[in-house]
C-alpha cells in the first residue's frame, strides 16, 4: 500500500485502489498500461462520422424542419 494509487474513479464513485504504474498516474486497467489509448492523430473516432459537429448539426436542422412540417400538417387538418 506504499506505493502511488491510480487515480481514476469506479463505477461506483470510489477511488480505484490498484497501484499505478511507474511512472504513470493510472493502474493498468485505467489507461497506465503500455499501448493503452488512441495512437496520437487517431481517426478511427471519425470513420462512420455519425459524431462530427457537422453531422450532428445536420440532424438537428432536419429534425427541427420534421418538427416545423409536422405542426404545419397540424394545422392544415385541422382548418379542413
């Protein structure tokens, strides 16, 4: 119990109570592990580009423009 504790957070909130690394501030499991994490200028976050700003701006305009037509199709029945 000496030694440095990881720093990262369980699921349940508690401090997660495995040794880090050497030279690291996480265990093993939390990211202290060689090779662990994205390789550094990853694109592999933007191959099915579903998350981008601009994919997600585009869903929200059409969304919005769904919501609009919906509400003018309201109205149109209810005046016939």
């Amino acid at each position: 119990m000496a030694s440095a504790r990881c720093g990262a957070k369980t699921r349940s909130g508690t401090p997660c109570r495995s040794p880090a690394v050497r030279e690291k501030e996480r265990c093993r499991m939390h990211g202290g592990a060689k090779g662990s994490g994205a390789p550094i200028g990853n694109q592999n976050a933007l191959t099915n580009e579903l998350y981008t700003r601009e994919a997600i701006a585009r869903r929200r305009a059409f969304n919005q423009m769904l919501r609009e037509m919906h509400e003018h199709l309201r109205d149109f029945d209810e005046k016939t």
